[in-house]
C-alpha cells in the first residue's frame, strides 16, 4: 500500500526534524506523531474510498 510507504517517511522525517529543531523528548514526540500521523492515515482512506465511489 503506498500511502502506508507515505506515512513511515513522514514518521521519520517529523522523528529527524523533531529532535533537530525542537530538541523534544522522544516521549513527547511520539504522542505527538501519532496524532498526526492517525488524521494522516484517516484522510488518506477517506480521500482513497472517495476516489474509489466516483470511479
């Protein structure tokens, strides 16, 4: 699936540029990208089943 592929980039570049800019613990980072990352993934499937009804 590659919109999955899409997300584990982005967890590693949010992860690199998090501890880089931010200096955030890792705890506090990975609550952090979880929530993104979940509304993310949650777009993702809405964009792909609307994408899959209008075809």
């Amino acid at each position: 699936m590659k919109g999955m592929d899409n997300i584990m980039k982005l967890r590693i570049i949010l992860r690199a540029s998090a501890h880089t800019v931010y200096k955030l613990p890792d705890f506090v980072f990975k609550e952090i990208s979880y929530l993104i990352i979940d509304s993310a993934a949650w777009r993702y499937c809405l964009s792909y089943r609307i994408n899959l009804i209008s075809v």
